[in-house]
C-alpha cells in the first residue's frame, strides 16, 4: 500500500473480543478474521486521518525493539484488510 494512503476502517465491520479471540466481521456478509494483537492496533489506526507511513512511525515509536518487523507487518496486515474489503481509501 502507498505509504502516503490513508486507509480508513469500514463501518460496518465489527470488532469483537469472543473468549480469547479477536474477530473482525461483518455482521451483513459472511467475513471473520480472527486478529493477532498487531492486526488489532493496526486496525484501530486506520481511521482515515494517518497515513500508512504514520502508523508504522507510531507502532516503531510504542515497539522500538520490533522496529525492524513493523513495516512490513503494517504492509501485510493492511493488503490482507484490503484483500478482505475491510478498509478503504479516505
């Protein structure tokens, strides 16, 4: 994704804790993915107002003994929201 997108949350998607798991999904459609702890942060920065380049400047700020892994995690983490029709541009 372009490091100067702003991806932005679908609103109808659905972020729910369900015993130990993290599910996103889509309460119309027939999406869950079961999240990890950094696919939940990286969720709840795409609010429309950062920019990639900006989350992973953050999550390298919070996390600078994974700094090195970071961007490639906000890469991935954000294709597969895309793939999924998760985010959108703002």
């Amino acid at each position: 994704m372009n490091p100067l997108s702003k991806p932005m949350r679908k609103p109808e998607f659905r972020l729910e804790l369900v015993d130990e798991d993290i599910l996103l999904y889509d309460p119309a459609g027939e999406k869950i993915l079961n999240f990890n702890q950094t696919a939940t942060l990286i969720w709840q920065l795409c609010d429309g107002t950062r920019t990639v380049e900006d989350m992973i400047d953050l999550l390298q700020k919070a996390y600078p003994e994974a700094a090195d892994m970071i961007n490639d995690d906000v890469q991935s983490t954000l294709q597969e929201f895309e793939v999924n029709g998760c985010i959108q541009e703002a």
